[in-house]
C-alpha cells in the first residue's frame, strides 16, 4: 500500500441517510434472515466542496456481529461525527463497521480531491477478480442444487448443525470438478467437530467459521485437514494476528467494513500474506458504495481466493448506484475512478432514505 492519504482540506459538513433497500430476495445464513437491508451511508463533505461517500453496511439487527443499523446511526450521530467536525479523535470501543464508514468516506474525498482511484492507492494492478456465488440458508438440498445449477463459476454453500454433509455432499455428486466451500457462521459448538469430519473428504476449498470465535476456529484447524477459513471472530487487525499466532486459520475472509475500512482490511490482507495464509474479500449485501470500496480491496495480489462479492442484481433489483455487473467468466471489474468508487444516485438515494441527519462544523 502506498503512503498514507495526507491530510486535504478539513471536513466542513457531514450527513447520515439511514438506507432501507428491498432484498431480491430475504438472504439467510446461521445467523438469522436479512429481509431487506437498513444500512447508513456517510457523506462528508470537505472545505473546498469535495464530497466523499462511506458505507456502514451493518445488519438491521446485532445477529452477524455486536454491530447493528440503529446502535451505527447513535454511534456515528452523537459520538464519531461530531469528532470528524471537531477535527479529534472518538472515544469510541468497538463499532468498527460505523468507524469504516467515517474513514472510508473521508479517504474517497481525499482521493477526489487528488483524482486517484482507491485501486490506485492501494497499489492494485489487477482489472478484475474472480467470484464464487453464495448459496444462502435454504429449505432443502434440491434447492441448493438449482440454485448451484445456475451459478456461474464456482460456490459456498451455507450449512448448519443438521443441514451439512448432504446439500455438501450432493452438490459435489452433481459438479465433481467444481470450485466448493462452506460457510457455517459459527453454527457448530467445538464438541461437534466430529459432525465434520465426513465433509472433510469432500475437497472443499475452505470451510468458513466451522465453530465460533478464534479458539473453536483453532479447534477445527486442528481437527480437519480441509482449510479452516476465519470470518466472523476477524474483526480487528489484533484479532487476525491473534488468528495468526493461534494457527487458527488457513483462509482469512477480509471483510473491509469490520476491521475498520479500506485502508485497515488492506493491511489485514498483508499481514495474512506475510504468513502465509490464503485471502480473500467477503461481502456484507454492501449496495454498490461499499461494494467497489471492498472490489479494490479483493484486487490486491494477497488476495488469493475468488471475492465472494457478488453483482447488484444478485441482491438489488435497484441498487443505489450504476449495478456492478458480473462478467460471463464470473469476474467483476474493479473501479478505476477517482476515489473509493461512484456516489449514489441522488434519485434511489432519495427514495430509500428513511431518515437524515446534518452536521456541520
Ligand atoms: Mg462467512
């Protein structure tokens, strides 16, 4: 990564929209179901009219980490804004997805205001990068299979306790060639590894987050042979070395808005190459501001494992921004465009903006 962003003209104005945009479709995990996304989007604008957008792609309730929509909007309103305006630092513990918001709108106005694209900042070369298609929680096997029948490149199946080594099973009698992991959002307590040592035969390219937290993801590197992948307990650049240090992990999953933005999930991504240990970007149902934010990100040559970003219309039948599209070989293109990557549209911004909140120095 290149030099730090010095700092530009101070941040004159800040604006909070809480977002509420139809799912396609509600997308279940082991953690819950997201019916539609309730995301704040954080806009500063600088003293000579730079603007710059962040996203706090929270969930609308604490179900994936502590963090949820409305804790984001108090925290970022009352405590994180006012610091910005204040030209200080927050006191503020934890809440990384609201702090990345914050830091990754004022990078984008930095970048503007030097006409450098986020790619180009960080140091990537790459055009485009490769994706798999996550099948989230469904009902039944015949349903991953279709939904696996339709993607276009490689998948990650969502399993749980109960729902494991079958849809996994058939999906690999079906495609025996093809590119397969599995995510279990921390659904297997550690006494139930042995639940997955049958998926052990089944050549998964990585198993995300078999058990909880840091230790059960240790637990489970110890007891498999396929890659452990560490998502959830990865929420700070401390815990990726802590996962590092513990060889709890094979595979980390970079999520840029919970380590704390763009600029912390790029060092997180180096310090997994410096150990070795295979990367790659994972996505939060981002609209598409945090979504080209996080494509950069997943261009960096640390990033070893296809993004599991996915295009706009997977989730979004309008996304707030131009959609990102998905190339016929399953890649998405990274933005070359100044700063993080394109702001919303005023008009979808409008109509999805449930509430709005100015500050100014
Ligand atoms: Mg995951």
């Amino acid at each position: 990564m290149n030099a730090p962003t010095a700092p530009g003209p101070p941040v004159v104005e800040v604006e909070l929209h809480r977002v509420v945009l139809a799912l396609r479709q509600p997308h279940a995990s082991a953690g819950g179901i997201e019916a539609e996304r309730d995301i704040v989007l954080v806009r500063v604008v600088l003293e000579d009219g730079t603007e710059g957008w962040g996203e706090c792609p929270t969930l609308s309730l604490p179900t994936y980490s502590s963090e949820h929509a409305a804790g984001a909007w108090l925290v970022l309103r009352d405590e994180l804004v006012p610091a910005v305006l204040a030209g200080r630092p927050a006191s503020v513990v934890g809440h990384p997805m609201a702090k990345a918001a914050v830091a990754d709108a004022l990078l984008d106005a930095r970048l503007r205001t030097r006409g450098r694209s986020l790619a180009a900042h960080l140091g990537v070369t790459a055009r485009r990068v490769s994706t798999t298609t996550v099948v989230a929680r469904v009902g039944s096997v015949a349903e991953v299979l279709e939904v696996v029948a339709g993607a276009p490149g490689g998948v990650k199946v969502k399993i749980e306790p109960g729902f494991d080594l079958e849809p996994l099973a058939a999906v690999r009698a079906c495609w025996p060639e093809r590119w397969l992991a599995a995510d279990a959002n921390g659904s297997f307590a550690a006494d139930q590894i042995d639940r997955l040592t049958a998926v052990d035969a089944l050549g998964l390219a990585y198993l995300e987050q078999p058990c909880p937290g840091l230790a059960g993801a240790a637990v489970a590197a110890r007891a498999l042979s396929t890659p452990v992948c560490v998502d959830e307990a990865a929420d700070s650049l401390d815990a990726v070395r802590a996962a590092v240090d513990l060889e709890a992990m094979a595979v980390l999953n970079v999520k840029p808005a919970r380590l704390g933005g763009v600029e912390v999930a790029a060092a997180a991504v180096a310090l997994a190459a410096e150990a070795g240990i295979d990367a790659f970007v994972g996505g939060m149902l981002e609209t598409g501001v945090g979504r080209r934010a996080a494509l950069a990100v997943a261009g960096l040559a640390g990033c070893t494992l296809p993004t599991d970003l996915g295009p706009s219309a997977r989730y979004f039948s309008a996304d707030l921004t131009d959609p990102v599209e998905e190339g016929t070989d399953a890649s998405l293109a990274i933005p070359t465009g100044p700063g993080i990557g394109p702001a919303p549209d005023p008009g979808r911004l409008e109509a999805a903006t449930r509430d709005r909140w100015v500050g100014r120095r």
